[in-house]
C-alpha cells in the first residue's frame, strides 16, 4: 500500500512536472521568439529538478525511518522488558508491530503492548503523511522553481546533457571500484591472515595442513603456498600441452587451408567448448575421463588416479582449445598477405610458408595469447575442485591427486561465514596470490598482443 | 655465344634444379604431414564437441524417467486422527487462527503417514507375497507420505476415501530396475533389500510400476531424505533471481561505460586507466569475484549468505567487462561519416550519440548482452563463496531469501552419497543448463541476424 502510494506520488509529479515545463517551452515557441532548447528538453529539466528533492527525501525515509520508529517503540516498552537481551526486546518489538499493523498476535495482549501498538500504528500514519506531504511539497517547489527558470536563453539542453554524461561518467566508474574492491578487500583480509602466520612461511612454506577452525586457535596448522602452487603449474602446464598443439593447429588449418564451408562451420562448433559452464566440465572429467585414463593406466600397468592432475589438465586442456585457436586464428589473420604471398611464389610449400614465415611473424601474437590461455588455466575452478584429487603435498608423478590454489580456496571459505580464523581468512591470501599472477600474465599479454597489433596496422 | 661463365650459371643452375627435385618428395611429404596434423587437431576438437554433448545426453536421458507405482490409497480413519481442520470464527484475529491452523497441520504432520503407504504398497502387492514394513516403505520414496500428508491438508474430505495415487518409487528401486546398479552384486553390496528387490520386480513385471515422465526434476525443489524426488525448481529460480539482476544492472551500466568511454571521454590518463582496468578485469579469475561477494557485500555490507542479490551482483560485476568490450567494439565499428553527418546538421554530441550511433549498434549489444548473461548463467566457482552451494530444500521467494543455483545445484549432486542413482540425475540437470545456454545463445544468433537485417 505504502509503495503504491509512493510509486503513485513519484508518477503524478514525474507527469505533472514534465508536462508544466515542456508546455512552458511550447508557450514561449508559440510567442514567436527563439528557444535555445527544445521544449522537451525544458521539460525534462523541470522533471529533474521536481523529482530530485522528492526522491531525496524519501530515500532519506527509507534510510533512516526504521531507526527512528525502532526508538519510538522503545520509548514505550516499561522498563523491564528494554533491560531485556537482543533477541527477547526484539521479539517484544515484533509483538508491537504486529498489533500495529492490525495482524494481531496469538495469545494474550499485554496493556503496554497494545497501548504501544496503538501508538506505533497512529506515529506511522503521521510519519507517513509527514513524509509524503514534505516529499510532495519539495518536488512542487522544485517544480515551480523550475518552471520559473524557463526562458528563450535557458539552456535546458545543455543541462539535461550535463547530467546524462555524468550519469555515464558514473557507470563507467563501476569498473574501476570493481578492481578497488578486488585489490582492498583482499588485501584486508591478506593483511589480517598474516597476522597468524608470517609471509615468509606462506609463501615459501613447503607443508600445507591448516588444521579445522574448530580445534580451537591454538591449533594454527601450517600454511605453505608451494604444494598448492605446483599442483597449479602442473594442471596449468598438461592443460596447455593438450591444448596448444591442437588450437595452434586448428587455427592453422582453419586459417590456412580449410575451405569456406569448413571453416564456417568448424569455427563455431569448436567455439562451442568455450561457452560450456566448467562445472560440466568438472563433470565430464570426473565420471568419464578419470576412471577411463585409470582404466587405461591398469592395461599398462602404471597407476593412474582417477582424480589427478592429470585428469583435470586433461580435461582443462579441451577446455582452452578454443581459445587457443580463436586468439591465434585472429593474429594469424593480420599477418600481411604479402609476406605469405611472396614465399609462395618463390616456390616455397604452404607449409614451409607457415613455418618460416607467417609463424615467426605471428609469435609474439601467438605468445602473448598463450600466456592469456594460461592465466584462464590458472583462474580455472570448477574442473580442478572435482577432478584434481584435492590432496596438497608436493608431488611430482602427474598421475597423482593434486591440489591447487583454487581448489583450496573453494575448500577453505565454503560454508564459512565468520572469516575470524587463519583457516577462511587464508583464502584471501590465496586469492591475492592467485589475482597477481594472473594480473602480470595478463598484462604482458596484453602488451605483447597490442605491440603485435601495431606493428602491422 | 656461350662463354664460360654462362656455361657455368647453367651447370649450377641444373644442379639446384636437380638438388631441388630430389628433395621435393621430402617436402611434399612434410606438407602432407603438416596438413594431416592440422586436420587431425579439428578432428579431435569437434570430437571432443560430439563426445561431450553425446556422454551428457546418455547419461542424463534415463533421469527423465522415473519408477512410478501406481497404488491404491485408503485414507484410513483410524491412522488419520486429526479431526477436522479449525474454522475461522468472527471476533477470532488473524493470528489466533493462524496459530489454531498451525496446530491442526502439526498434529497431521505427526500422524503416522508411513502407515498409509504401507498399507498403499502391501495392497498392491501380487497376492501371495508376505510384504513387511521395511521392505514396503524401502520400495516408494520418503516424499509420498508428505505428497499424502499435503493432499489431505488440501482436501481434508478424502477421509475414509480410496483414491488412486502415483506413488514415487525411491532411488534405489528406480537404481534397480533400470539397472544402473549391477544386479549381480551380493546382498550386503545391493542398495535394497532382496525382498524389496523380488517385489520391484513383481510390481515391474505386473505393470504396477511403470516409468513415467519425471516432472519432479521441474516441479520440485531438491531433498535430502527423498533423492528420487530431488528436483531443480529452487535451483531454477534462483538462476532466474540473479540473471534478472544481471540484466538490470549489468546491461545498462556496461552499456553507458562502453558508450562513455568511445564516445565521450577525451583522451587522458584516466581514461587510459579505466581502459587497461576493464581489459584486465575482463581476465581475473571467476573465483576472485567470489571473494570480493565474501568480503564486500555479505562481510561489509552485512547482505544475506546464499542470497541470489548477493549472487546476482557479483556476476553482474563479472559480466559488466564482457558487455562493454562487447559494446565498445560495436561503437567503433560504426562509421565516423554517420556521427559527421548528424554533427553537420547541427546535432548535439549527445544526440548525435543517443539518435543515431546507438541505434545501429543495438543488435551488436543485444547479442553481447544476452551472450554475457548465457556466461553467468554457467558461472559456478564464485557461488560456491558466497554459499550457494548450501542445500536449500525451498523456492527462494525473493532474491534475499536462501537458494542455490543451477551450477551450483550440479556441483551439490555430483557430490551425492547415492552416486548410481545421482550421476544420472546430476547429467539431467547438465543437459537443462545446457538447453538453457543453447536457447540464450540461439536467442541472440537469430536477433543479431534478424535485426542486422532491419537496420
């Protein structure tokens, strides 16, 4: 009822507002003189200017009513039940607005309690009213300031403009606080885990054991980055073995000698694989590929995990193909023609031409989309946290589980929701570990691929 | 006329003509090679597409259909003892009969309901056959008393009526007949009994249970003490919560940034941060957002864990990079002759922007937008963060509320104890999230092509 009044409020004076500046401007045209703006735009500046305060206001209400009822309440529960703990004087306040609202409560109403209902329910509809009428009253005397303004030299256009590229301005911000965000709070929280255990044994402790938070803080457990760290590389590393002689080949193929129709219909079926959600993957890894590579593993009589490093990178590395060989199809492509067409008429084969020529050309293209491949490799969660192993010792046999920082992340916050403990807080340290690898990859890569770009343009 | 020289140009020139023809069967085998290792390399990745699309399917298809015992069901008034359910009296307030109605329901909830399906299962038993309680209450799923119990407190006129009722057989009984469990493993290995397993059969073999259609993937929500009625409507809406929330937010501002920064910015320090930012951000890891929804928004600012808001904004903080790319690329793509010509007539920069660029460029963000949306929709890894991942047996009524979601419901399953039963279940939930994805992403192929057409 309240925000159909509200909604009610804002509509009547978003119309009433509009319509007065924009038949403001219209009256002025009608006289004859020059406007600078058009009449439209005078009436969205009286709009703006009409429903400002009013939003103002109410958002105020909003923010701050709660509080202050909350307060009016209080003033008059009887002493006994304000000494009372937080949930029993909630619970009581409950009551209270319960009655108010006309819903009733089950069982006896105390004297107070109904006396304070009834004072609550009169306050609200006085509030209300104060609140609507004051927000009704700003927007109308915005309104009318506005309407006043309105002249053949007001320029509204410019105004309304104003305010629209600082609304844009705005949202292009949203980004930049996303990485503030990123950047401070896992700082935050890094900062605080370090307080239970020093960088030096994180970073180039060799032991990880966290122990459970809930033994108690005595047991820290112990927090060494290199298990983790390794068990990434090592998924990361079989990743891109799979994956960068087919994407590169792929690419080459598609680039280089496919016809048309293979090509448009090769291109996007492979592309496919990119747009599969990793925790399919992680599936697939899981109940397919890891007991078979176990199976294939017994035949030959080396044991083989069904949940390894191996599996996952494996299974990552398909994941990555596409984006191999899209990226490198792309920087193939804006290698010159001529270069190409000239080692083909010197009598060399298509592909001496692609080995000695367009490849060298395109490498530091091609490198610097490896190394985005391998940031995606290393950011990578789904596929490892199911197909992995989850077992954090430093082990170098690839057919054994393994365990990586993201992997341990996941293991390390989920279900936690107090991060007071070195157990939840280490995630963010992981998670900043994690977020600059991938920030210097990404960055060279970006470099790479931009100087490549330009060298050609 | 031939001098020396010349001789000898020719000699040397025969000799690499020779020297060249003697390696050209080399070389062509190195181009044969190279092009079979080329094709080779697509084969493998559209084999990879087939394979997994192919795995999915086969394993998912059977969960669509589900053992199902159609019985008899006596509403006995001697185990249903309730009475009849409380009526609202005037001068009564609304929550005193709320609390009357409560109490009423409680009291059928504690009745025996088990009771009422045993009776169910032994009546259609083949004649004949001894059928104690724990092999008949083993055969159906632990959600038909409840399905019993709600059909009762919706229709309290059924007492001492016999109705015909679709009785959900449980996960072990659906494992068993459709064989997902080996039928030849010993006694202490089988999942049931050998008596429920001799009855599931008889029942089978009699057209008392029959495969149907398994609607309560769509229509339930996921259990715990009933897997065979685990269901993916919670998980649905809360996808649904946070793509809705990613469109809101993430489509607009990704939108006016991109447009922003092609169309307004000038050219300065700045602007080149915000640019290296978002190119950069488009690269962090997905798991990272999930931290910064740990940290910052249920941390901070106190939102609720396991919420789809919570969720919904950090995808939309993860998608937002992907739409502005998407945006800015489309922004540049228009020729600067139309921004001259509006400009030449005497458009404003803005409306020169709003009037004329943006319109061309709305299939292209259209197609980014839905495309970025379809990537959310499959985004797993930062909701496991924020607690979507708990088991949330209700339908989120709001996006404050606890859910899960579609990938994160996957992940739940794969986990599951009854691993025969779930693998099944857990592909089924693959292949709506993939129909989903396919759809979204269809969706945009046919508007892009549909609307480029129009302009």
């Amino acid at each position: 009822m309240t925000s159909f009044i509200v909604a009610a409020l804002l509509l009547i004076l978003l119309g009433l507002s509009y319509s007065q500046g924009y038949l403001g401007g219209r009256a002025l045209a009608a006289t004859g003189v020059r406007l600078h703006s058009r009449p439209r735009y005078h009436g969205i500046l009286v709009a703006i200017w009409c429903l400002l305060p009013a939003i103002l206001v109410l958002g105020a209400w909003a923010l701050l009513g709660p509080g202050l009822m909350r307060a009016f309440v209080m003033s008059y529960l009887p002493p006994d039940v304000q000494e009372l703990g937080p949930h029993q004087l909630n619970a009581a306040i409950r009551r209270v607005e319960a009655i108010a609202s006309g819903y009733g409560v089950a069982g006896a109403m105390e004297p107070w309690e109904t006396a304070a209902g009834v004072a609550l329910r009169r306050m609200r509809e006085f509030a209300f009213l104060v609140v609507i009428a004051s927000a009704a009253g700003l927007g109308i005397l915005g309104l009318l300031f506005a309407r006043r303004r309105i002249s053949p030299r007001l320029r509204a256009r410019n105004s309304v403009e104003w305010l629209i590229r600082l609304l844009l301005l705005a949202c292009s911000v949203v980004a930049v606080m996303t990485t503030l965000g990123i950047v401070v709070s896992l700082f935050n929280e890094a900062i605080q885990f370090f307080t239970f255990v020093h960088p030096f044994d994180f970073f180039f402790g060799t032991v990880w054991n966290p122990g459970f938070s809930t033994t108690g803080t005595a047991a820290i457990g112990q927090y060494g980055l290199l298990p983790l760290l390794w068990g990434t590389v090592m998924v990361a590393g079989i990743a891109m073995l799979v994956a960068v002689p087919i994407g590169l080949f792929t690419a080459i193929y598609l680039s280089q000698y496919a016809s048309g129709r293979l090509r448009a219909v090769a291109k996007p079926v492979i592309e496919v694989l990119a747009g599969i959600p990793t925790i399919v993957y992680g599936f697939f890894a899981l109940v397919t590929v890891g007991p078979y590579l176990s199976r294939v593993g017994s035949v030959l009589g080396i044991g083989i995990n069904a949940t390894s490093a191996l599996t996952a990178g494996l299974v990552m590395g398909i994941m990555i193909i596409p984006f191999v060989s899209s990226l490198s199809d792309d920087i193939m492509r804006q290698v010159p023609r001529s270069l190409r067409d000239g080692s083909l008429g010197l009598g060399a084969t298509p592909s001496e031409t692609i080995r000695r020529v367009l490849l060298p050309a395109a490498l530091p293209g091609i490198v610097g989309a490896l190394l985005l491949a391998v940031s995606r490799a290393i950011g990578e969660t789904m596929i490892v946290v199911l197909a992995a192993g989850n077992s954090p010792v430093l082990r170098f046999n690839p057919a054994e589980p393994v365990s990586t920082i993201t992997v341990t992340i996941v293991n390390q916050l989920t279900g936690d929701s107090d991060f007071s403990g070195p157990q939840s807080l280490v995630a963010f340290a992981l998670g900043l570990t994690l977020f600059m690898i991938t920030l210097v990859l990404n960055m060279v890569a970006l470099y790479i691929v931009r100087r490549f770009r330009e060298q050609y343009e | 006329m031939a001098s020396p020289s010349s001789t000898s140009i020719k000699a040397q020139a025969d000799r690499r003509r020779v020297r060249v023809r003697a390696s050209l069967g080399r070389r062509h085998l190195v181009e044969w090679l190279f092009r079979g290792a080329g094709l080779t390399a697509i084969v493998i990745a559209l084999g990879m597409v087939v394979g997994l699309f192919w795995i999915m399917i086969s394993k998912g298809l059977p969960a669509f259909t589900q053992a199902t015992l159609s019985a008899e069901v006596t509403f006995d008034p001697d185990i249903i003892t309730a009475g009849p359910p409380p009526v609202r009296e005037s001068g009564q307030s609304e929550a005193d009969y709320r609390a009357a109605r409560m109490a009423w329901e409680g009291q059928v909830a504690r009745l025996n309901w088990n009771a009422l399906v045993e009776q169910a299962v032994r009546n259609t038993a083949p004649a004949g056959m001894e059928v104690d309680r724990r092999t008949a209450l083993a055969l159906v799923s632990n959600i038909d008393r409840h399905n019993l119990r709600d059909m009762f407190v919706a229709n309290p006129h059924l007492l001492g009526r016999t109705v015909k009722v679709d009785l959900l057989a449980s996960a072990n009984t659906d494992n068993w007949l459709k064989g997902t469990i080996n039928r030849d493993l010993p006694d202490s290995r089988q999942q049931l009994s050998a008596a429920t397993r001799q009855l599931a059969d008889a029942l089978y073999a009699d057209g008392k249970i029959r495969f149907t259609f398994a609607w309560q993937i769509f229509t339930n929500t996921d259990s715990r003490s009933a897997p065979a009625a685990a269901g993916l409507a919670g998980a649905f809406v809360g996808s649904l919560y946070m793509m809705l929330i990613v469109i809101v937010l993430a489509v607009p501002i990704g939108a006016a940034s991109a447009i922003y920064l092609e169309e307004f910015a000038p050219k300065n320090r700045f602007t080149d941060f915000i640019e290296v930012n978002i190119n950069n951000l488009a690269a962090v890891p997905s798991i990272v957002f999930g931290l910064l929804g740990a940290a910052v928004f249920i941390r901070y600012f106190g939102l609720p864990m396991s919420a789809p808001i919570v969720g919904g904004l950090v995808l939309t903080l993860m998608t937002l990079p992907t739409i502005i790319i998407a945006t800015r690329s489309a922004l540049r793509a228009v020729p600067m002759s139309l921004r001259q010509a509006a400009l030449g007539i005497g458009a404003s920069h803005n409306q020169t922007v709003f009037h004329h660029v943006l319109p061309v460029t709305f299939p292209a963000i259209l197609t980014a937008s839905i495309i970025g949306v379809a990537q959310a929709l499959g985004e797993t890894a930062p909701l496991l963060l924020i607690g979507m991942n708990a088991f949330v047996a209700a339908i989120p009524a709001t996006p404050f509320d606890k859910s899960t979601a579609l990938p994160a419901q996957i992940f739940l399953w794969q986990g599951n104890e009854n691993r025969n039963f779930f693998e099944a279940r857990t592909s089924a939930a693959i292949m709506v999230l993939l129909a989903l994805m396919i759809t979204l992403n269809a969706l945009a192929i046919f508007l892009r092509t549909r609307l480029e057409r129009r302009v």
